[in-house]
C-alpha cells in the first residue's frame, strides 16, 4: 500500500511538472533541468524496486500483466530521459550540383550524416497570386530517388527522419532546406508505450470477466 501511494505521489510530480515544462518556451529546457530530471529518476528507480519485489516474491507466468504494465512505463520513461538529451533538430541545404552529407544544428554545430544528399527534382504548386500552395522534392539519399514533401518526411534510418520545410526555386543554383530529426531512442520508447498499453488492454479484459462471472453465479 506504501508502494503504491509513492508510486501516486511520483507520478503526480511528474505530471506537474510536464504541465510546467508545457508552459514555458522552448528555450528554456525545463525537460532537461534538475528539478525535472530528478522526479523522473525517483519515479525510474520506485519502479524498478517494484519491479525487481515482485519478481522476487511471485510466480513470471502468474504476473505478466503486472510486468508488462510496468516495464513499459519503466521503458517509456527511461526513453524519454535519455532522449531529452539526444534529440537533435538538424538543417541542411541540398543543391542539383552538389551532395550533402552534414547537417547543422539551432546552435551553428555542424553534424556528419549517416547517408548522402542532392536534390533530383522540385516541383511547387502555386496559387493564382503565386504564393506556393504545396512544394515537394525528389531527393537521392545514397543515390535512391526518394520523394519528401511538407509533413510528409522520409525514414532514412531507424533514427533519422528527414522532413522538407524550405526551398528557393528562383536563385541562379536553386535548392531546398531538408530538417533532419534525430531521435535514437524513438522504437524503444515506442516499445514501451506498447508493453504498457498491452499489459493494460489485457488487466481490463481480465476484470471484466471477472466481473461478468460474478454477475453470473448471482
């Protein structure tokens, strides 16, 4: 009973401070400071100790549901820690004449990629006033034709998604600005959101049956 009530009381921290890093600016990186991060590990390391008790005290086969729901949010936090750190925002400007391979990132750091760049084709779609509508563009990543257009990014790797957010298609070497998004720990946190959703659906499907037979030998 202890357990659960600081398993509440962690959580309840967490989320006030989420609501408090939701109303600062960006800038500030309320995710990455001490009070934030320091919640977070409290909350890491209750659930580990829980975890590691019950595994100690009951049956593997008997309490998957309870690992399930637990390791998931175990993983999705521990994502979300060492991601926080990881996450990189990356620009890059991509040409006819020339191949990119590094990016920079919102502070002028300059970033080798993990594939090449050059821009293939470009096509925009313009209103009657000649304001672009919708713009795409045919990139060779490695030398494969992929198409990337606006909130449509391309998945290079298991870590890197490349969106296109500018172009200029009226200066003597046309080209287009590419972002690309670092997120290492995007699957494994994903994983984890699916443990717990999973360990829930199965919890929920488990009391109503329970309570379906009761209702039943009524």
């Amino acid at each position: 009973m202890r357990s659960l009530r600081m398993a509440w009381r962690l959580t309840a921290l967490l989320a006030v401070a989420c609501v408090i890093a939701g109303c600062l600016p960006p800038e500030k990186s309320f995710q990455t400071s001490i009070p934030f991060v320091a919640v977070l590990i409290a909350l890491m390391v209750h659930l580990t100790l829980v975890i590691i008790h019950r595994l100690r005290t009951t049956a593997l086969r008997n309490d998957m549901v309870f690992l399930s729901t637990h390791t998931g949010i175990w993983l999705a936090l521990f994502c979300g820690l060492a991601g926080a750190g990881d996450y990189k925002e990356l620009r890059c400007k991509v040409g006819y004449t020339y191949t990119t391979t590094s990016a920079i990132d919102a502070k002028g750091h300059v970033s080798s990629l993990p594939f090449s760049l050059r821009l293939k084709y470009f096509d925009v779609e313009r209103s009657k006033t000649g304001s672009p509508i919708q713009y795409s563009a045919t990139i060779l990543i490695n030398d494969v034709p992929q198409i990337i257009s606006v909130n449509s990014p391309y998945a290079a790797s298991l870590y890197d998604d490349v969106y296109l957010v500018g172009f200029d298609d009226e200066c003597d070497a046309p080209y287009c600005i590419l972002m690309v998004c670092r997120e290492p720990w995007k699957y494994p946190m994903l994983a984890g959101i699916l443990m717990l959703l999973c360990g829930t659906m199965v919890y929920g499907v488990r009391k109503f049956k329970q309570k379906e037979h009761v209702g039943t030998v009524n």
